[in-house]
C-alpha cells in the first residue's frame, strides 16, 4: 500500500477508537464507577504508555518555560473540561449523540474566526456553521426525549473546551512535538480530576477483584486514548492535517454504530439527518481552511 492509503487507514483506526469512548463510558458507569475514577485511570494508564514509547524512541525529555505552562493550562481546562463534559454528558445522552454534538467544535472555531477576523468569513464558513448547529436542532428538536436538553447543553461545553484546546495547541506545537506535548496534557489533566475526585469524595480506586472495572479503564486508556492518539498523528504525517480532519469525521457514525450494536442504543431517523448535517458542515470546514 501506498502511504496516503496507510496514512488513511491509521486515521479511521483512530476515529474507530475514539469513537468507542462513549461505550466504555458507558460501561464504567453502569458498574459504578464515578467520573472522576474513570478520567484519572484513563490519564494515568495512557500517560505511562505515551512516556514508555517516547523513551523507547530516546525522544522523552520534559518540556520547559511557556510551553510546559501552555501544556497545563491546555490538559486542564482543554482535553480535561472537553472530556469532563463527555462524561457528564453520557448521563443524559446516547455515546452516538454525545459524540455528534461534541462535532459541533469546527463549527464553534468558525464562529471565534467570525468574530476575531472577519475577513476570513466566507459563503461556505456561514454555511458549515448552519449545517452543523441546526444538525443539532434538529436532533434535539426531532427527539426530545431522546435528546435531553441538558445534555445538549453539556456538550455544547464540551465543544467549546474542545475548540479551545484545538486553537491553543496550533500555537504551542509552533514550539513543541504535538506526542510530547500530549504526553504532558493527559497527566495534567488526570491530576486536575484526582483533585476534583479528593475534594468530592468521589475517587475511589478499584479494589484487585474487581477485574471488570479494570479492564474497562484499560480499555479505554489504551484503545480508545493512548492508541488513536499515535494512530492520528502517525496518519497526519502521511497524508496531512486537512484530510486527516475530513477522514477522522467518520468518529461520530462510529460512536452511533457501536452504540448500538453494543449498548443497543436507539438509532432515530433525525439522529441520523441532524448527524449527517453536523459531519457535511465539518467537511466545508475542513475543505475551506
């Protein structure tokens, strides 16, 4: 094969294993396990095999200045808030719908352009932006039941603490290795939940029988983080970032796939209309930046 189909097959591999993040989520609540449990094992099991890995190829070393305070404030508030919403969000919503709203983060990148820079505004922004937000209306709109409100709402937080952490790290990575910047945001953001899970009594770690629990953080730590992060930026290097982000817009159907081939999740009618407009808005963004 050549390397962009490599390159293509390393980014749906990755979209495949984020994807699965909501059922394991899903998975983890059901045997008790709180928020803060879960996203502190997730981080800590996904940090010691990044860090294994960029010893293994003699590229670990810890970053300094701005750019290791840049890592913090990028793992606490960025990929912590982002993923701290996911979580919340799985208690009123479908893994599918989840991740469907969590798409809506281009479109909210959009918006910050709309009204930082103006000039960069085109036809075809506006338009991405409609699809994407009124995908999600329709969804809500259509089934509201299904679409609890308050979990929309909770998403749309996640969105922005995505688009946040998307626009910081373009400019850290201007100085930094984008594996050895990640290496530093999860550990960051693990810390920042054992603190929230401390202080709410919440964190609890698993006792040694409980082997279920524990393979469902392994699980997720490793196949649905610490993997799809080197399987993405393995595929970015090949075929770049703008078709590594069009390709990886298939982690939404995936997320509604397994949700109900594995949580036998209702699939509707305007979950897959809206879901289809989120990813068509995401697409002109992508074809347009």
């Amino acid at each position: 094969m050549n390397e962009r189909t490599v390159g293509i097959a390393y980014v749906l591999a990755s979209a495949v294993g984020f994807g699965a993040v909501g059922i394991f989520g899903t998975l983890a609540s059901d045997l008790g396990l709180s928020i803060p449990t879960v996203l502190v094992f997730r981080f800590l099991i996904a940090t010691v095999v990044l860090w294994l890995l960029l010893g293994l190829r003699g590229r670990a070393r810890p970053l300094t200045g701005r750019t290791f305070g840049w890592a913090i404030v990028l793992g606490i508030a960025g990929f912590g808030g982002m993923s701290g919403f996911y979580f919340w969000g799985l208690e009123y919503l479908t893994a599918g719908l989840v991740a469907i709203v969590l798409y809506t983060y281009p479109a909210i990148i959009v918006t910050t352009t709309i009204l930082s820079n103006p000039s960069r505004v085109s036809r075809s922004l506006v338009a991405a932006l409609c699809l994407s937000l009124g995908g999600v209306a329709l969804i809500v709109g259509a089934d509201p039941a299904g679409a609890d409100p308050r979990g929309v709402l909770i998403m749309l937080a996640g969105a922005v603490s995505y688009a946040g952490y998307v626009m910081g790290s373009e400019r850290v990575l201007e100085s930094a290795d984008s594996e050895l910047l990640t290496a530093h945001v999860l550990p960051a953001a693990g810390v920042a939940f054992l603190a929230i899970g401390v202080a709410m009594e919440t964190f609890a770690v698993p006792s040694a029988t409980e082997t279920t629990a524990w393979g469902v953080l392994a699980a997720l730590a490793i196949l649905s983080t610490a993997v799809p992060i080197l399987l993405l930026y393995a595929g970015l290097q090949r075929i770049g970032a703008s078709r590594a982000g069009i390709v990886s817009t298939a982690e939404p159907a995936v997320a509604v796939v397994l949700g109900a081939a594995v949580l036998s999740e209702s699939v509707t009618a305007a979950t897959v209309v809206g879901g289809g407009l989120v990813v068509v808005g995401v697409l002109l963004i992508h074809r347009r930046t």
